[in-house]
C-alpha cells in the first residue's frame, strides 16, 4: 500500500511540473520575440503611434507625415532579436523641403524586456516661425544587446 502511495505522489509531482511548463515556455518565447520599439507622436492635439521592427537597412526607413506640418523617423539597426543601435528623426515640413530639426540616438545596452520599457523621455520639439510643437516619447520591448 505504501509503495503505491509513493508512486501515486511521484506521479502527482511530475503532473504539476507539466503544467507549471506552458507558463515558463511561453514567457521565454515572449521574451525572444522580435524587438519593438513604439513611439507615441503627437502635434496638434492627434496622436500616432509609430510601431518600427529591426531593419539592417536604415536609409529605406520612411519617414512618417505628422499633421502635415513635422515627419518623424523612428530607425532600429539589427537583426532578430539584437539590436545595434535606435535612431530618430524629426523635420519640420516647409514649402521646399523637410528642415531636420531633432536627432537622437541610443546605443547598447538595452533592457531586455517582455513589456515595454521607456526608452526616451517625454520630449517637446518646437520649430517654424509660430514654434509649432512636436512631443514624442518612444518605449522599446523585446531587445537584447
């Protein structure tokens, strides 16, 4: 009776291992997700989310129309999961051409992270003869350096 009690007991622990796994499993693949960096742009009280994927080809990164008055630029440098650095851009648009008015750039290491974490701070852009005002703040989710 004792040696069945045992082996009733071990197989009630393997059980509750297995379940405890699809948990474990699926924050692991949440945490080796494909990085994404989110940039909240707002002008003119609109808002746009930006959502930007790694690229290993930077310069084919569009820029984004913000109210037709600012385009904003949000460029992450890498490959699967590591990223070599971010990059964003603000112009102020005028009748000839887009003025670069703002330009940041973030390097490794990054904060790894199944949730997004802030990557800028709450930032005011202010350009044209009237300073119009541009604010943006970006969170990154998903790096590894």
């Amino acid at each position: 009776m004792r040696h069945c009690h045992l082996a009733y007991m071990t197989e009630k622990l393997r059980f509750q291992r297995l379940l405890a796994l699809p948990p474990l499993l699926l924050l692991s693949a949440h945490l080796h997700a494909a990085p994404l960096l989110t940039c909240s742009v707002s002008y003119a009280g609109s808002t746009q989310i930006i959502e930007t994927s790694t690229t290993t080809a930077p310069y084919d990164v569009a820029s984004v129309d913000i109210g037709e008055r600012f385009r904003f630029k949000a460029v992450m440098v890498g490959v699967g999961d590591h990223v070599d650095y971010i990059k964003l851009y603000a112009y102020f648009q005028t009748r000839h051409h887009d003025v670069p008015i703002h330009q940041a750039t973030y390097l490794p290491p990054f904060t790894a992270s199944a949730t997004p974490v802030k990557l800028t701070p709450f930032n005011h852009l202010y350009a044209g003869d009237v300073e119009r005002e541009l604010q943006y703040q970006c969170t990154l989710q998903g790096a590894a350096s």
